[in-house]
C-alpha cells in the first residue's frame, strides 16, 4: 500500500546538527534521524513511506519569509513543504500573500513555539483571512513535551476558533490534541477538524485510538508521525496493528492526503 506521511520535520542541513540536540534537552525526546532532508529521505525508505509533508515552524515573526523562501527553493519530488507564517508578524497579511505566491498550500502553526493562544480575539483577522485564503492551517495541537501550562492549542481553544470562522481548515495534529483527548471528545470530535496519528501510540490504547478514528470520521484522520520525534518504521506498524480493514487503512495512508493536497501523489 501506497504510505504518504502527513507530519514530518527536517532542518537547513547547517541548522541541524544544532538544533537536534537543543530540542532532545528540552522535550526529553530522542531524535530518530540526524534531522537533516537526507535523514528523512532514508528513514522513509526504510519505512516503506513514499511522500511526506514537511511542516517548518518559524519561530519569530522576524524568519517568516526566510524558512518560506528556504522551503520553496527545496527540490525533493517526495516531499511537500509547507508554508510558515506567525500570528504575531506585523506583517502576517504580506506574509500570507507570500505563502500563497509561493505556492504552498498548507501552514503550520505552533501556539507554544509562537507564544500565542489560538482563541485570543486579537488574532482573528489573521486567522479570518487564512480561512478566506483556503489555506490548510496544520496546528500542533494538545500539550507539548518542551512547555509547561496553559498551552495555546487546547482542543477547546480550536474549537472556538471554528465556531468563530465556520469554514476554516483546521488540522490538529497528535489525534486531535497531544495529552488532551478527553477534551478533545467533547469539543472537537466529529467536527470539521483533520488531525493525524502521531504521538497518540502508548499514550492511550490501540483501542481508544481506533474508537477516536472510527467516531470522528476516518475521512478526516492521516497517517502522521512527527519524524524525527518517531520512528517512521514503528508508526506504520502502529497503524496496522490496529487492524482498520483495508478501506479505512487506505483512507489514513493515502487517500485522504492525496484529496487534501494532490502534489503528494506523485513522487
Ligand atoms: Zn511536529
């Protein structure tokens, strides 16, 4: 079966090397490739993944262009890179006319990262004119392992958001909410909301999980593994032990990415 991983990172190959270690010291996470695109790319052989999206996080207002002029100037057919914009730019409406110039159909968000609540009212002209854009706002979702309380992508936090701007495209990745999954039953599931499967195995079991996909709606759910943070390998054998059926496996390795973001089919 055809396998498209829709949450994975890697870094500049100078940035690297630096910013592995730093983020391993501040999550307690160990790194499964040396984050580089190479790494990536041999990782996703050894897993059987044929395309993936990449999801960069500008981390101040002030890199929003520079990591959107890096990724576009990435020439690898097996991945999709999408765009980073951050709420607190003075200048996130040229930032979202750059994105959408370069041709990105998707943005990653990071409320711990960026600083920033997703349901604080001063950002909703940004996030209004991101549902007008028809962008994909991919969102870590949940508690992060690298943060401490309040966290600013909360299940409840986005389901303000859609009740604000019905309409917006809202992928919240780690099953809806990392460490927050009682939330996000009562706020999110079943709603128009995408979400991905990684750091949701061993956190709770398989058959929560597969209850959580089946009741939100497998059209709605992607195989995601937040590589390097998981073993790609490990996380496709996560999904199929779960033991979908063949349809709903096709829906969460490929299908639903290749409807949502049609460049990841053909590598
Ligand atoms: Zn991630």
């Amino acid at each position: 079966m055809r396998i498209i991983d829709f949450h994975c990172h890697f870094f500049p190959d100078e940035l690297a090397g630096r910013a592995i270690p730093r983020m391993e010291a501040s999550s307690g996470c160990r790194a499964f490739t040396d984050g580089t695109r190479a790494g990536l790319l041999r990782s996703m052989d050894r897993a059987g993944i044929e395309s993936a999206l990449v999801l960069p996080v500008a981390t101040n207002p002030e890199k929003v262009s520079s990591v959107n002029r890096f990724s576009a100037s990435v020439a690898e057919p097996r991945l999709v890179i999408a765009g980073a914009l951050h709420p607190k730019s003075p200048v996130w409406a040229g930032d979202i006319k750059e994105v959408i110039a370069l041709g990105f159909k998707a943005v990653k968000l990071h409320p711990e990262y960026q600083n920033f609540r997703a349901d604080e009212p001063e950002y909703l002209p940004f996030f209004a004119a991101l549902r007008d854009s028809g962008l994909l706002l991919v969102f870590h979702a949940g508690q992060d392992l690298s943060y401490n309380p309040p966290w600013g992508g909360a299940p409840s936090q986005l389901a303000w958001l859609l009740d604000q701007l019905p309409g917006i495209k809202i992928f919240a990745s780690h099953l809806g909410g990392y460490r927050m999954w009682d939330e996000f039953e009562r706020c999110l599931l079943g709603r128009p909301v995408y979400m991905d499967t990684s750091f949701s195995f061993g956190e709770i079991s398989d058959e929560r999980i597969r209850s959580l996909i089946v009741r939100h709606g497998p059209d709605k759910v992607f195989f995601g593994t937040d590589s390097p943070w998981l073993d790609q390998k490990t996380e496709v054998e996560n999904v199929l032990r779960l033991g979908l059926g063949a349809e709903l496996e096709e829906k969460l390795f490929n299908g639903n990415a290749i409807r949502l973001l049609p460049e990841l089919e053909s590598p």
